[in-house]
C-alpha cells in the first residue's frame, strides 16, 4: 500500500482507486501458476466491483511499469495486472 498517488504510472483513467496485482516469482512455483493465480484474483476484482455498483477493467499495459515497481518496492517484472476501479460513466 503507498500513500502516494501512483496512479499517473499504473493507467489511462481517471479512477479513485488503482488496484495493482503482483507475484513473487521466486516465491511461486513457476510463472506459469503465478499467472493464472493473478487472473483468479482479477475476476474476484471483477466480481467484487460489480456487486458494489463500481467498474473495472484489468490492464496489463502499465504506463510506467519500472517506476510503478520502484515505488511500490517491488521485484522487477512483477507487476502483473492493474485495475482501475470507480464508479463507472
């Protein structure tokens, strides 16, 4: 969690909230389940979002992936997935 507002690297919208799902690649098993784990978790997001009238949409295009990692102190390459989440238009 930052206090600082990343959302100018994560994505394009202009949410209230920025959801960035990572894995620990030399914690997990291999990229291949730390993957498919990270898509579980975004069509939870999905899920979750829709019950409580808000929107999302997972994103994988990171604007600046590198600073995104460096600020949220995270391995390289981990940052898998980005949700945007608000009330949608």
């Amino acid at each position: 969690i930052s206090s600082a507002d990343l959302r100018k690297w994560a994505g394009f919208f202009a949410a209230p909230l920025y959801v960035v799902l990572t894995a620990d690649l030399k914690k997990a098993a291999s990229r291949h389940y730390a993957v498919m784990d990270t898509g579980f978790v975004s069509q939870n997001i999905y899920l979750a979002a829709q019950a409580n009238g808000l929107g999302t949409c997972a994103m994988a295009s990171i604007i600046d992936r590198k600073k995104l990692a460096d600020e949220l102190k995270l391995r390289k390459n981990n940052a898998f997935l980005v949700h945007p989440v608000g009330i949608p238009r």
